[in-house]
C-alpha cells in the first residue's frame, strides 16, 4: 500500500503517519510544499526512533508524483480521501498497490485534481458538526481497512504477553 500526503502542513501529523506506514509496511509519498522541515524535532518526535525505517518519497508537485508512480504502475489505483467524496471508504475494493491520497490539514485535496478522480473519491462518514478528522487518525482509518481487505497481508496478526501467558 502507498499513502500519499498532498502538502502537509503539521509536522505531528506526518510523524504520527510515518510510524503507522512503518507499523504496517506502507510507502510514504509526499508532494510538496511540505510546511515543515523533514530534520525538524516535531517531526521526528511524532515518528519517534521509527523515522529511520520508513520508505518516504518526495515530489515537487503532484504531476512528478503521478508520472513517476501511476504511469508506471498502470494496475495501481489512486483513491482520493476528501470529505467531498459521494463513496464511503469502506465501499472501496482496494489492491495491495493502490495510493491513498489525503490533502493538506488546511484545504484539503484542491477541487482541480477531485473532479479527474471523482470514481476513486471517498469519505470517512461523519456529522455535519466538524468539517474534518484529524489526517493522521483519518490516515489510519483508510488504510486499515484497506489492509483488512488485504487480510492483513505479512502482517503479525498475534501478540504474546510479556510476564504472563493467555489462558486456555
């Protein structure tokens, strides 16, 4: 799986993101301008010691982005997750190569690139009191399901206990 931030603008956020694709084996792509520094301490405490085993790649906009990992993985689809979407996430059938694309804390994915995607447009339902969940909680949301579709594919789907062990 691949999880695409469309110009983040918290560093929290994208901390907390990057240890969730390293927890699950997810590529991150991030499409510039970021509003941070990657070397910036915020960062690096969301992501915590994980930031050193996460695979992030980094675009100048999001032509670079779409040239370099849609044109050469025609299979892969682009799903947009934006609370504009008429698709609810969980009606999604995503493939172990897809992206899963989220926009800016501020904006959102710009209304110029929803409307070339608007099939693979989807939403996490919600009241109408808010306008949007925080991204990295929203990042989550998606991506497990789409991993739960995957069956949780490479994944250790067991823990043990530390001092004690689980009963019969």
């Amino acid at each position: 799986m691949h999880i695409v931030l469309y110009q983040p603008e918290i560093p929290a956020n994208t901390g907390n993101i990057g240890r969730t694709c390293v927890a699950t084996n997810t590529v991150l792509h991030l499409i510039e301008p970021l509003g941070f520094r990657l070397t910036g301490k915020e960062l690096r405490r969301a992501g915590m010691d994980y930031w050193e085993h996460l695979d992030v790649r980094r675009y100048m906009n999001f032509e670079e982005f779409a040239e370099k990992n849609l044109a050469e993985n025609p299979s892969a689809r682009l799903w947009m997750a934006t609370t504009k979407a008429k698709k609810v996430y969980t009606q999604a059938d995503f493939g172990p190569e897809d992206f899963i694309m989220f926009g800016k804390e501020s904006a959102g994915i710009p209304e110029e690139l929803l409307v070339d995607y608007e099939e693979t447009c989807i939403r996490i339902p919600m009241l109408d009191k808010i306008r949007s969940l925080n991204l990295s909680n929203s990042v989550s949301i998606v991506l497990y399901e789409a991993l739960r579709q995957q069956e949780f594919a490479g994944m250790q789907l067991e823990g043990e206990l530390h001092r004690l062990t689980w009963g019969k």
